[in-house]
C-alpha cells in the first residue's frame, strides 16, 4: 500500500480530460449527479451536498491508480487500419480509457473451450495455441507499434506504478483458460513461455472442462476430475514458480479450493460476483469468499449484468426445459443463441430455438440490465463479509461485461462516484481499485522469487 498512496499524491495530467469532459455533462453518467446523497455507513463525517461529493469523489478518481483486472479484446482491433489509437466499436480502447480515467486494464488472451471431438487431441490443442498466441502478439503490437508513446505492457507490480507515475496507460496480460497450455508434453513448459510473453494470470478452464480443471459448469453437466487434473496441479506449481497469479473466475468450486490447498501464493478472482446476492455457479459462495481471505488473495468483483442480477425462478424452470427438449448442451450460452450456429442444430431448427425463445422472453421477462449501484451493492457485501483487503474491481468489457452506468472505459468515473456516495475513503477506494491487486501480484512475485532461489541453492549443493 504504501507506493500506492504515494502515487495517489502525483498529478495526473491525462485525466484532466476526464475533468473537463464531466464538467460539459458529456458523459452519461451524470444521470447519478440528481440523486440524494445517501446515508454514509462507512465514516462518521457528516452528509456532503450532491456538488461536495461529486467533487470529492472527482479528486479522489484523479489520485488513485484504476486497474480493470478482465478486458476481453477483439483480434480485429489490432490491426495498422484499425486498433485501440482509436475509438474503435469497443468498450476499452485508448481514447475511452483517458476519458474514463481508467489507468491500468488486464488485456484477455482467452480461447473458448473447445467441445469438438479432437479437443484434447493433439489438432484440437494446436487450433487453441495458435488463436492464444495470435492474441498474445495482437496486445505487443498495441504496445509497441500502435500506440507505444500512451501505453506499455507492465510485466510487474512495480512496473505498473512506474508507467502510471509517467502518465501513460498500462496494459497487462491475463490468460482466460489454460486450454493452450496443451497436454502433458506440453504444458508445464508453456507456463514459462507464456510469463515471458508477459501473462501474469491464469485461469485453469473457462465454460466446460479443460484438460487441466474443472469448470463451474460442471454443476449442470457433472464433473470430469473432481476439481484440478493432475496436470492441472503441476500447472499451479509451475506458475507458482514464475510468479503468474493463478485466477479462479471460471474453474469450479471444488477446484477452487483445492488451488488453495496446492498454491504457495494468494489467488484471484479476476472478474467474479457475490452468488449469496446472485445465485450463479460463476459466482463466489461465501465458503469461497472466506477461503480467499485466508488465502490473502482478492476477489475482483464485475460489472456483468448476468452475475450482478440473476433471472427469477420460473424462468430459469423454463429455460432448463427448453434446453433439454432442444438438447443443448449447459455450456452454450443463451446470448450466442443468436448471433450464431448453434452445434447440433440445423438452421430450421435453430429458427425454431429462437421462435420459443422469444415467447420464453415475453412469459418470464429477463431481470432489468444491473446498475453501478447492483455493484456496489455486491462490493459492499465482499467487504463486509471478508474485508477491504480482498476485494477489488473488474468490468468484463468485450466480453459480455457492462451495466447501466458503467457501460465502457469512458464511464469508469461513475463507480468511483458510487463508491464515494456509500461513505468509502479515498484509501479505501485506493485499495478496491487496484492496490489489493497490486498486493497481490507483488506477494506472487516474492513467492516466485524465493522458490527460484531455494531451486538455485540445491542444485548448488
Ligand atoms: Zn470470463
């Protein structure tokens, strides 16, 4: 904490824009300016007026350093005709990030899990390290072609505080499903390739089972190795050995807690909600929660509709029997419905899907788009229940994240905003925004640096 509060003293001359541009009530978030300023739970200092605590909360957003800890990206955006330089069709990209005076964002190299039959063969393997290392190369050329003057790959905590202080952006790299990691001659090698491609988390599996880890959906589906593989856990300790936060947003439960068990570092949630205030299996129970805490890690909590607000009862009944009278299977997402084939169906039958999804939609409305508030609602839960110290933020964008008020980068202000309304100090915010990541990832990097040492000294022997 403490080079975060030093740094909370430094001008920051890109987020002047921010200043100006809510001065002009450009940005949408100014719809919580009308609100009444609420009871505060957090201080004894007395009820600001509406303009006191914009201000307040303006100051407070300009000093700390913002780390969104889950961006997805779009490989088309990276390229010389096209890429983040500009405002591209994204909801992170440069000129929405110096709007929003967000400073730091976790860029995805994320591989959907295959479930076609040379999956865990070795085509399948190859499909998913390529794709992962297209999208490692995509986030470099973002940093060092495309737009190197305004924002840098950091590759520590250090780094990230030493490119902030210099007023530009900072990207980082996170790994969204160790499926590319590839099978048993393979993975535990690529660890280290891909921390030397700067990837500094990981998570075992995303939606269905990797060769590596259970996923939360197994809950549906059941289970393909009651929690971590074997070669998951040589995983684990080999990104223990290079200092790679091991992330648990997707993996299930039952991982979860056996990564707490093997890992010699604290975890993360990189982009994960409350399930006691949103009762879905990619949500952290309050078992989990306190397991994080003893663990010294932090959950990052996300500003993703579908985690924040969860669907009523009836409709989730008639859901599960749509999908077993179309036989879909529990990792195909109801959005991508949609948008694209879906496997197993032919387009008549996908015409159909659709018919009676929309009457499904009209008899059991979906809940309302969740709200900045929704996640504060979810941060002050995490916080009460397991402290300041392990809780922190994460938005999802471009990858199904976003809610009212926090629809992109540009609009980042207005969570700092609600904060600061629900009585939040400026040190606390400090640490919800990106100093108990930073925590985090500097323990990782001395467990890291210790276990190379200990290495060293026996071979010496
Ligand atoms: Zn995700």
């Amino acid at each position: 904490m403490k080079n975060v509060s030093n740094l909370s003293n430094l001008r920051h001359p890109l987020k002047t824009c921010v200043v100006a541009l809510l001065a002009c009530g450009m940005l949408s978030g100014l719809a919580y300016a009308s609100e009444a300023a609420q009871p505060n739970p957090h201080s004894a200092a007395k009820p600001m007026s509406e303009a006191q605590l914009i201000a307040k909360a303006k100051a407070i957003h300009k000093h700390v350093l913002t780390i969104d800890t889950h961006n997805d990206i779009d490989i088309n955006n990276f390229a010389f005709s096209r890429n983040y330089s500009q405002d591209v069709d994204s909801q992170v990209n440069l000129p929405k990030m110096i709007a929003g005076g967000l400073d730091a964002s976790f860029f995805i190299v994320y591989t959907g899990q295959s479930s076609e039959p040379d999956a865990f063969e070795a085509a399948g393997y190859k499909k998913a390290y390529d794709s992962a290392i297209n999208m490692f190369e995509a986030i470099h050329r973002m940093t060092t072609v495309f737009a190197p003057n305004q924002i840098e790959l950091a590759r520590s905590a250090a780094d990230v505080e030493r490119i902030h202080a210099k007023g530009k952006k900072v990207a980082l790299i996170g790994v969204e499903n160790g499926y590319p990691l590839g099978d048993e001659k393979t993975a535990v090698k690529r660890v280290k390739q891909f921390y030397e491609r700067g990837a500094r988390y990981i998570s075992l599996a995303h939606q269905g089972h990797s060769q590596l880890s259970d996923s939360n959906t197994g809950e549906q589906s059941g289970w393909k190795w009651n929690g971590l593989s074997p070669l998951g856990k040589q995983v684990i300790s080999e990104m223990n050995r290079f200092g790679i936060m091991i992330d648990v947003s997707h993996p299930s439960k039952e991982s979860m807690l056996q990564t707490l068990k093997l890992s010699k570092a604290p975890i993360i949630a990189s982009h994960s909600a409350v399930r006691s205030l949103a009762d879905v299996s990619r949500n952290m129970d309050d078992e989990q929660m306190l397991a994080l805490k003893a663990n010294n890690g932090v959950i990052q909590i996300v500003g993703f509709s579908a985690y924040l607000k969860t669907d009523a009862p009836e409709r989730r009944i008639a859901q599960k029997a749509l999908r077993e009278e179309f036989k879909l299977p529990d990792t195909l997402w109801w959005q991508a419905i949609r948008h694209a084939n879906v496997p197993n169906l032919s387009d008549g039958q996908r015409e159909q899907l659709i018919i009676r999804l929309d009457a499904l939609d009209a008899a059991f409305p979906p809940p309302k788009r969740a709200t900045v508030k929704d996640l504060v609602d979810h941060i002050d839960y995490a916080v009460n229940k397991i402290g300041i110290d392990h809780v922190g933020i994460s938005s999802d964008f471009d990858g199904g994240g976003g809610i009212d008020g926090w629809n992109d980068a540009s609009e980042t202000f207005n969570v700092t905003l609600e904060l600061v309304r629900r009585g939040y100090t400026e040190k606390q915010i400090a640490q919800l925004w990106g100093g108990n990541l930073l925590r985090v990832m500097r323990d990782v990097e001395q467990v890291a640096a210790k276990i190379q040492a200990d290495e060293k000294k026996t071979a010496a022997k």
